[in-house]
C-alpha cells in the first residue's frame, strides 16, 4: 500500500507540475481512519461549493423545527442575481417553498435561490457560525452569491472533506437528516468535473441501466477556478472527494478547458486507486 500510495503522489505531483495554476485535493474512505491530502490546507475560493454549508445549515434549523421545509417564499425583483440557476430568468410573484429554494440552490447551483436561503437561515453570521461547528476553520463565507469575484468565500479542500464525512458517516443531526442532504446533492445537474469520468450515468433509472456507483456532489465554477465536492458511493464501499483549483489560465467557462479535465483526471485516478 506504501508504495502504490507514493505512486498516487508521484500523478499528483506531475499534474501539479503541468497544470498552469494551483489545485489541492483531499479524500478519504468512509470506513478509513486517515485522509489522504495534497495542498490539501491551502486556501480556494470556493464558488458555489460553500452552498452545501448553507444547505446544511437550513437541513438543521428544519430539523429543530426553526423552518418549516414547507413555508412559501414569493420571488421578488430584488432577489434576482445573475450567474448560474434558473429563478433569474423566471417570473416574479412566483411562490416556491423552502425545500423548492434549497433544491434549486444544489441542484443548478441557482444563485437567486441560494441567497433566499441564506436569508431565511438568518444570515452570513448563521451560515459562518454553521462553519464553525462542523470544525470548518479555514472557511469564511464572506457575502452571498454574486458571479463576478473569487474574493470574500474562501475555504480548503481539507474542511470540505470534513463536511462530507460527516454527512457521510450520518452525523448531521441524525442519519436521517444526513440521508436529506445526500438526496438533494445526488440530483445535481453539473456532472462534468469529479464524476465525468466514473461509471456513473445520470439518466440510468430512466434509461432501464444498471447503476453501480452513485455520486451525490456540488460544483463551483469562476474564471479560473473550478471546486467540486462529492461523495462517491460503489458496491463495496463509499468515500468523499474535494478537489479545488485556482489561478487556472484557461478561464473558459466550459467544460473541457484546463482545470475541468483536470479535476476529472484527479477524479479518475483517486477511483482507481481505491478499487
């Protein structure tokens, strides 16, 4: 295992060495005592990642019964922001719930939607005191979701693997609540970065095919920075996944450029190595 393991950090290294900007990586089985990290402290922006910390701190407060999952939120001018989602092109009056808004913040990323449940959450202080009980020191969430700035929402690979063991293992509240996340990111519509290249299809149900690996993941894109966070679940066993990358100079915003692929070679290699 030592030796396959130095080999896994040898690819890591050569990929860093051709790769024109920064990334940090963090994994570690379910079932498996200790990580395994590369950059794995170094500070990203973390796009629309950080969201899973909003979800999961509304999923509490509904827990404890401080929301109610079913309460109408009409959609407002005032609310619309541009970049990534759907509710921004939609008209407004409309009423959706909070289950709906938290959906659509995971699901397409939906920036409108993700700053609505930061606001019925309480706020930033809410969602940075949330940080801190999952022992997520190194994130800051320093204002909502606006598509023009890597500034301000920073974090590292290693908290954000914190997160997802803990929603993992079920330790989010209960299993129960835990399972609610794990469903909500396991209908995540932007594939094109971890499971890109896993035996994953998202369409298999309704295509009749056999489905032997699961991912329940979140994404982030900005110029230069792709973030993706998932949990991959096989057969045999389950494990979590963060890879961030920064200072990318391919800063299409497709996904083919530099740090997609790359984030999918990463993705790829940390699958084979624990089969």
């Amino acid at each position: 295992m030592h030796a396959e393991l130095d080999t896994l950090f040898d690819h890591f290294d050569e990929e860093a060495k051709n790769f024109s900007g920064h990334f940090g990586l963090a994994t570690q089985r379910v079932d498996a005592p200790e990580p395994i990290l590369f950059h794995a402290d170094d500070l990203f922006p973390t796009a629309s990642v950080i969201k899973l910390v909003v979800l999961a701190e509304y999923l509490v407060q509904a827990a404890v019964g401080q929301l109610n999952p079913n309460q109408r939120i009409k959609l407002e001018p005032a609310d619309q922001v541009g970049g990534s989602g759907v509710l921004k092109d939609l008209r407004c009056g409309l009423q959706l719930t909070l289950q709906d808004i938290a959906t659509l913040s995971i699901t397409v990323s939906d920036n409108t939607a993700a700053n609505l449940l930061i606001k019925h959450v309480g706020g930033l202080a809410r969602v940075n005191a949330r940080l801190q009980a999952l022992d997520m020191y190194s994130t800051t969430m320093g204002r909502p979701f606006i598509f023009d700035s890597t500034a301000d929402n920073t974090g590292t690979p290693a908290d954000f693997l914190r997160l997802l063991l803990v929603v993992a293992r079920g330790h989010l509240v209960n299993s129960t609540i835990s399972q609610q996340m794990l469903e909500i990111m396991g209908r995540q519509q932007y594939l094109d970065y971890i499971p890109r290249y896993l035996p994953f299809h998202p369409f298999a149900a309704e295509y009749g095919l056999p489905q032997t690996v699961t991912i329940a993941n979140k994404v982030g894109m900005l110029p230069g920075v792709v973030s993706d966070a998932a949990i991959i679940t096989t057969p045999s066993f389950s494990y979590a996944l963060v890879i961030f990358t920064r200072d990318c100079q391919d800063i299409h915003p497709d996904p083919d450029n530099e740090a997609a692929l790359l984030t999918a070679r990463l993705s790829k290699r940390i699958y084979d190595f624990f089969l």
